[in-house]
C-alpha cells in the first residue's frame, strides 16, 4: 500500500533497482521439424508466410530484403498492433535476427536459429522473441497479465508450424 500511495519502493531502493525501468518480456521454444534445414530456413525467411501458422499474426508485409511491416492481434482481439522492423543479421539456412525500428508500437527483437537434427533426420529450431510492451510500465503491467496468455500463443503456433511444414498444406 505504501508503495501504491508514495510511488517509493525501499526494497528497490536497497537493491538500487529502478521499478519504472520497463524490462523485456522474453519468450524461447526449441523442437524440431522432419523436413531438411534449407527448407525450413526458406519458407521461415519468406516472412510473408508467418501468418499461415502463427495465428496472432494478421499480417506481415515485406518492403524489402531486410525492412518489413507487421499487423498483429491481441487475444479476442481486444487491441490490434502494428510495427514496423527489421532483419539485423542474417546467416542464411542457419540463424534470422530482427528488431523493430525507432518508433514502433511494440518494440521487440528475436532471432531463429536452425540446426540439423542430431538424429540426422530434420531441422531443430530455437526460437527467441523478446519484446516491450507497449505503454511503459503500464503496458508492462497488463502485458505481465497477458503474458501467459502470449506465452501460449507462441508456444502455439510453434507447434502449428510444426504441423504446417510437415502436413499435407505445405505440399
């Protein structure tokens, strides 16, 4: 209650913590899919493909090689998002890094890794999204709330790529 009514935090204070200071929500998932690296890097770059699978995505339009625009919806679509990003360091049929640019609704960064399967059959996959909320430290507050629920919806559509590449659709 102290804390609520004065905006003072001693345990941050003794910590010399800043509680204002908006930390990144981060997200990882590693599986793997039965189909060869090349492939999955292929269809995974083709950024314009992401809507087929992840499902809290409307739309990702790309401008050029690295630059591209992204539309996505929160869960029962209580609030649309758009920003724009960009691919920061590409290492092709192995690694996609990206992070939104100055200015965007969302700031947010990840990267794709792919590796070949140990088994020898397929391609491992780790994916990392990190992001901002948007609205500070009060968007912070509601994206903690929601996180679980984007948490899911990434782990989600993981698996609906997963089934994607590897289903009668994508032949």
């Amino acid at each position: 209650t102290y804390r609520g009514a004065t905006g003072y935090c001693p345990v941050y204070n003794a910590l010399d913590t800043d509680g204002t200071d908006p930390q990144p929500l981060n997200i990882t998932e590693t599986f793997i899919v039965d189909r060869p690296r090349e492939e999955v890097y292929a269809f995974w770059r083709r950024l314009e493909n992401l809507p087929r699978f992840m499902k809290h995505l409307a739309s990702v339009d790309e401008h050029d090689r690295t630059n591209s625009h992204w539309r996505a919806n929160l869960p029962g679509e209580i609030l649309k998002l758009n920003w724009n990003a960009e691919i920061t360091r590409e290492d092709e049929n192995n690694y996609i890094g990206w992070q939104s640019v100055e200015g965007s609704m969302v700031s947010n960064a990840g990267k794709v890794t792919f590796h070949d399967a140990l088994n020898g059959s397929g391609t491992e996959l780790t994916v990392d999204i990190s992001y901002f909320p948007p609205a500070g430290s009060l968007g912070q507050g509601i994206a903690r709330l929601l996180n679980g629920v984007f948490e899911k919806a990434v782990r989600e559509d993981v698996t609906n790529f997963k089934h994607y590449i590897e289903g009668d659709e994508y032949k």
